[in-house]
C-alpha cells in the first residue's frame, strides 16, 4: 500500500479514536450542570472581589444553585442592579442594597503627625505594625504603606502624604481593604453618608493633642448636640451609627477638632 | 546495572541532574507564569505529574504497537500531540464525574497542561532512550516531580524577591528571568553525581 495512505490512514485513524472516545466520554461521564447557574452567573458583575464572602462570582453563583445561600443581595460590587436581576432569575425577594464605599478614618498626614522613629524594615504596614505598632506618634493611625492599596481588585486607594484615601468612585465596596488594614481604621460606610469621623485614635485627649493635629480628643460635644442620639464617645472616639443619623451636620459644626467631615 | 538500580537511576536523573526545567529549560512557560503563589505551585505539580504519567504510558504503547511496526516513527510528534491533548480532556471529564476532589483540588491546571511542552518532551525522550514500559512511566512520573521540585523552590525565590528592592529598570519580569537563571545554576551542582551514585 501507498506509504502516504497508511501514515494518512493512522494518523486519521487516532485521531478518530481519539474524538469517538471523547464523545463518548462527554456524553456518558456528563456531569449535569444546574440550568440556573448560567442565568445567575450571567447577573453577576464578574469583578470575583469576594465582596459576597465567596471566592469569586462563581462561588456565589453556586451557593446560590445549591440553595446554601438565601441572599440574593450579597454582591456589593453590583449593588441594587445585581439584586434587581438575581431577584428574576431566582424568584427571590430582593433585600434594600443600601450602596457603600470603603472609608479610611484617619486624616493624619505626615504635615499634621509626627513620628516618633524611622522604620527602615520591609514597606509594609503588617510589618510596620509589628514594631512598637508602627513609626507614627499615634498607635492608631494609618500606617502608609498602602496594604490596603495592594489588595485593592479596582485600584481605588491611593496613598497620600501617608495616609490612604479611597476613591469613592470607583469603590465597589468589597472588603478587601477593610480586612486586610492592620489598624482596622477601614470600614465600610453608606456611600451618601453625611458625615464621618476622620479619626480612630482611642488615645486620651492630651496623648492625641501631642501626637496630630487632626485626631479626635473624646470630648464629647457631638454626642451631646446630635438630636438624633446618632453618636457615641466610647474610649476618646466619636463613633456613628449610621442607622440613626439623619445627616444634620451639627456634630460636624460643633466638632473643636474638626474631625468630623 | 539491575532493574531497581536503572530506575533509581532514571528517577534521581529527572528530578536533579536532568531536571526538565532548570537544566533543560523546557516548560518554562508554565515556570514562570504558575510559581507566583505556593497554592497553585502545588496543584500545577500534581497535575503535571499526573498527566505525565499517563501520558508516557500511553505513547508508550502507542509507539510501539501501531508506529512502529507501521513503520511511521516520523508521525511521532504529531500523533504524541494528538494524543496527549485528548487525554488531557479524557481525564478531566473523568475526573469531573468519578474525583470531584481531585478535579477541584487540579481546577484550571489540567486543561493548561495541554500546551506544556515538557509533556511532550517526556514521551518523546522515553522513545529516543528506548527505555522499556516500567521505566518510561516512572520517567513520567519523575520528570513531573523534578518540575514540580523546581516550581515550589522558584515560589520560594520569587516570595523572596518581593520584599528586595531591585533597581527600576530590572523590576518585574527581568529580575524574576535573573533569579531563575541563579536558581537553574545551583541544578548544574549536580550534574556527574548519578553515574558515580549508582555504578
């Protein structure tokens, strides 16, 4: 026989065997994929920031499937849009998606604090926290070296002048930035939040007057002239609930410190 | 040289002195794409040591009862391909259905390994050393830990690298070539160690 036929004959005919036991394969070992999963994937942003808890869309998308996860409004990249569509996929009641943003409570920029050594170790706020809890007068405040950034899936946080700042715009609210914040002065707060405290020093008033211009003192005057009750001094620290507050802005009027903004 | 010996022999040689990628450069795609973080260094090496294995097996056989007394040992490279690239599929969908830990556990790796030329390279290699069935599955095998070996001591170098502070033009990809050219020369350390170890 023609050698070219038998090598053409071979060839073709592994590749035959190949492709029948493939099809074979594919149609006795399917492995049936929930018809749900496609539509619910589809809803969902496909940023896989893990804002939901879930390692990626997918996994919530699973979760979702396989019914392990009721919520239908854990995607906080997509906020109430998301919610909107999953709720006609899924015949699920969408919960109020009430948009957040990541928010760095710390204005002490390096014009405003002084630093109490020079840290020369590996630039990162893990690590710099790990000596005497950081290079900076105060204890409590943000460290600089943007680990937050680092982690950041939409590269909304910047560092400046040593302190790290979110671009609410282009924040999807994930969480990321909140865990990983060694000082945990990160928190997530509604998007059209009327104010917010600039501080998280839970330092007495004379250590926080010493350490930054900008920090708060505990003094308590916000908490006494909020008519909505919104505000609570615990440990020198001005902390809002945002539940409550109806976004007057006296506290901001009121603050000596003026570290409510 | 006895049985147990020669595949002693094989297994040390693939792993250290003959090591696929830091002495033969092959599969450096992979090598430096994977060894980023530790977790995916450990799947990308069970994965490859898996398909490796059963990829030289089955060249194996088919080598030797349908190339060979064909006559078409020059079809070898594009039958290998063939071949490798339905087992790959055949696997994970057996996997899927049979090992769903396994299939997790291997995830988006074994679908990549298709285009991992140092699979190839093994059952290729098993054929030109003319090795017998045992052996060249346990080249497989090994050739898959020698890879896996240099992949997990690279993550090391590579976690290393992230604190250092090269200069701004070798920054990224550069100093990571640089490292995995040190990295590589530490392998030449062993080479004429086996022929001595086990004659």
């Amino acid at each position: 026989m023609n050698p070219v036929l038998i090598a053409a004959l071979v060839l073709g005919g592994v590749g035959l065997v190949c492709a029948v036991l493939l099809v074979v394969a594919s149609k006795f070992m399917a492995v049936p994929v929930d018809e749900r999963f496609p539509k619910i994937r589809e809803c969902l942003p496909g940023a896989n920031c893990g804002g939901c808890g879930y390692a990626g869309c997918d996994g919530y998308a699973n979760a979702l499937v396989d019914g392990s996860e009721e919520s239908i409004s854990k995607c906080t990249a997509g906020g109430a849009a998301v919610a909107e569509a999953l709720a006609k996929v899924t015949g699920k009641v969408a919960e109020a998606v009430e948009p957040k943003v990541a928010y760095v409570h710390c204005l002490g920029t390096c014009d405003k604090t002084e630093k109490k050594a020079a840290y020369n170790g590996t630039k990162t706020c893990k690590a710099s926290k790990i000596l005497f809890g950081g290079e900076g007068a105060c204890t409590f405040g943000c460290l600089g070296y943007g680990d937050c950034a680092a982690v950041c899936p939409q590269q909304a946080i910047n560092v400046i002048n040593g302190v790290a700042h979110v671009n609410g715009a282009r924040c999807i609210a994930c969480g990321q930035c909140v865990t990983v914040c060694p000082q945990k002065i990160v928190s997530l707060i509604p998007a059209d939040a009327a104010v917010k405290v600039t501080c998280s020093s839970k330092d007495k008033g004379p250590v926080v007057m010493k350490a930054c211009k900008a920090g708060c003192i505990g003094c308590g005057l916000c908490q006494r002239n909020c008519p909505a009750e919104a505000i609570k001094v615990e440990g020198f620290l001005a902390t809002i609930d945002y539940d409550k507050c109806i976004g007057c802005g006296k506290c901001k009027e009121v603050c000596p410190r003026k570290c409510i903004l | 040289m006895s049985d147990g010996a020669k595949l002693l022999l094989i297994a040390f040689s693939m792993i250290f002195t003959e090591n696929y990628v830091l002495v033969q450069f092959i599969a450096i795609c992979p090598f430096l794409g994977v060894s980023k973080n530790f977790d995916s260094c450990i799947g990308m090496s069970g994965a490859v040591i898996f398909v490796m294995t059963l990829a030289s097996a089955v060249t194996w056989v088919i080598y030797h009862f349908l190339l060979d007394p064909f006559g078409l040992t020059y079809l070898q490279t594009i039958v290998f391909i063939l071949v490798i690239a339905a087992l790959v599929q055949f696997v994970e969908i057996v996997l899927k259905k049979y090992i769903k830990p396994l299939y997790k556990a291997l995830g988006i790796y074994l679908p990549l390994i298709t285009t991992n030329c140092a699979v190839l390279a093994v059952t290729i290699l098993n054929i030109d050393e003319s090795y017998n069935f045992i052996e060249a599955c346990v080249e497989g095998a090994t050739a898959g830990v020698g890879f896996g070996l240099a992949l997990i001591l690279f993550c090391g170098v590579r976690k290393a690298l992230e604190r250092a502070k090269p200069p701004k033009c070798f920054e990224g990809l550069p100093i990571t070539l640089v490292a995995a050219a040190l990295t590589s020369m530490t392998f030449m350390g062993f080479t004429g160690i086996a022929d001595n170890l086990f004659h």
